[in-house]
C-alpha cells in the first residue's frame, strides 16, 4: 500500500511511510526499534521531521554566498622570522603539494574545495527540481550522497594539514588565523544545516505508484 500527499506520513501500530519515497510499510514489533531500510528506495526508515523548502533553499544560497570569500580570502598567514606570508585554501594545498605532501594536499581539496562544493551544488539542483517526476529515484540516491559525504566536510581534515606543514618546518612559526578560515567554517555548518533541512519527500510528494519515472 502507498500513501497519497494527504496520507499522514507517519502512523504507529507499526506502519511507518519512508520519509524520502513515502511508501507506507509495516513493521513487525520485533523490528519497531531497529535500524530499517525502505523496500523501494533502500532509505533509512524514520519518523517524519517537518522540513521547508524554503529554509533549506536560504540556507544552500547562504553557503554560496560564502564560499565565495572562503575560498578567495587568506585564511592563516605565517610569521617565521622576518618572513610573514598568508595563504588562502588554494595556495595551502599548492604549498602542501610542492612539499611533496600529495596524499594530504588531496584530502584538503577534497574536504575543503570539492566536498563544499558538491553539496551546494547538489542541494541547489534538488530544491529546483522539486517533485519532478523524472529522475525521482536518481535524486533520493544525490540526497542520500550528499548526507554520506557531509561527515567528511569537517574541519578536522583541514587543520590537520596545517600542523602537519608546521612539524615539517622545524623552525618556530607563528601562526595567526584570518577571515577566509571563518568563513571556511560557515561554509561547512551552513551546508550541514541545509542538508538536515531539505525533506526528501519533497522528491516523491506527487508520486501515485511505481519506484522511478
């Protein structure tokens, strides 16, 4: 059985609709309380968070506004003697490469230029393709990447860079943040916020049957 958009999207008594496809399912008592997945779309089973559009297309907007100054702004410059240079997110990763620190100079544009990036981006294409009919499925699986990869676009990566570049100086450095790493941090929590506010039923809400247009 499937619900239609007036259906409550959530029930008890074991019945429970997925929260990105809305199919109604029941669940047996024993798995009430365990981690279940959708039969259709292979979501995690949860109950319904009421969710906006709007707040979520805001959000996406803010983070691209900011993603702008993260990535242009310097965001820590180093003193070592009379030497003072600062760096944005692009030159730290040229710095790290030239080092001869491939592998990190690759996870710090991963987390820091791509991951970001990808998210805006697909957050964007999601909220401006609404309930379309076409690609429905393709969509639940971009949301479902976006929230998967969303771990990895922390801060920890990043700074873990810059005490790495630090140990391999073998001198003292004084190091002092500046803008681009603030809003490098917006950035991140921005997008987090979006992601948590987009409600994937928002892909299937005009769905009367079948898994995919």
């Amino acid at each position: 059985m499937e619900t239609s958009p007036s259906t409550p999207p959530h029930l008890h008594d074991g019945v429970i609709s997925c929260h990105a496809c809305r199919l109604m399912q029941h669940l047996p008592p024993p798995l009430a309380h365990r981690r279940c997945r959708c039969a259709r779309c292979h979501e995690v089973l949860r109950p319904m968070v009421a969710l906006r559009r709007e707040q979520t297309l805001a959000l996406t907007l803010g983070a691209l506004i900011l993603y702008i100054p993260a990535n242009v702004l310097p965001f820590m410059t180093m003193t070592q003697g009379p030497n003072r240079d600062s760096y944005t997110i692009f030159q730290g990763i040229e710095e790290l490469y030239s080092g001869g620190m491939f592998l990190v100079a690759g996870l710090v544009l991963t987390a820091s230029i791509i991951i970001p990036g990808f998210k805006i981006a697909g957050l964007l294409f999601l909220v401006a393709r609404g309930s379309a009919p076409r690609g429905r499925l393709a969509r639940t699986r971009i949301f479902m990447f976006i929230e998967f990869i969303g771990r990895w676009s922390m801060l920890d990566v990043f700074l873990l860079s810059i005490l790495i570049t630090l140990a391999q100086l073998g001198a003292l450095v004084s190091v002092t943040p500046e803008p681009g790493i603030i809003f490098f941090a917006a950035v991140v929590l921005t997008t987090i916020f979006a992601a948590m506010r987009f409600d994937a039923r928002l892909i299937w809400q005009d769905t009367a049957g079948g898994p995919d247009a």
